[in-house]
C-alpha cells in the first residue's frame, strides 16, 4: 500500500501550523500497525531535500503523545497501512 499520495500531499499543512490547536489539529491522514501497537494521526508534514517527508502528529505505542518522524521510518517497518477511510476530522475526535 502506497503511504503518501499525491491527495495527501495536496492536503498536508507544513510544519508548525498548527501549533496552536493542540487536540483540535486536523487529522489528514491515519496510518496504524494492522498487527498490533502503533497508531499516528499525521496532521502536518513537509518534503525533505531528499525527497523523503517530515511528518508531524498525535501517536499511540503505549500513550498518546505528538511528535515527528519521516514517512520512511514507517516505510522501513513494512506492514503500516494508511486509513483508506479517514475523514477531514479533528484528533480528539479519535480519542
């Protein structure tokens, strides 16, 4: 499964800009592990020079906490799959 598309990159603000909203950030894409721990709500994300993405969003393993990696950490796992069916909604709206 293709990870980030060209309707996500489209729609993926940059980094930082929306510092301000906390739990009310717009989810634009869910990606989760289909066999076990690992959920990330990406809410703003931007192309490396490498032509990898900096991704930014609210993430579960054990908690809920925000923070960063690169779509390719997640390409390296080999089983994420995106959230074919995520609607333009808010992060509490998932918890």
């Amino acid at each position: 499964m293709k990870l980030m598309t060209a309707d996500i990159t489209r729609r993926l603000p940059p980094l930082y800009s929306q510092d301000d909203k906390d739990l009310d950030a717009h989810v634009i894409v869910k990606y989760f592990n289909p066999r076990g721990a690992g959920t990330w709500l990406i809410t703003e994300g931007e192309e490396q020079e490498d032509g990898d993405w900096m991704l930014f969003g609210y993430c579960h393993f054990t908690e809920w906490e925000w923070g960063y990696l690169l779509l390719s950490e997640l390409e390296s796992i080999g089983f994420i799959e995106r959230d074919l069916y995520t609607k333009p909604s808010r992060v509490a709206d998932y918890l």
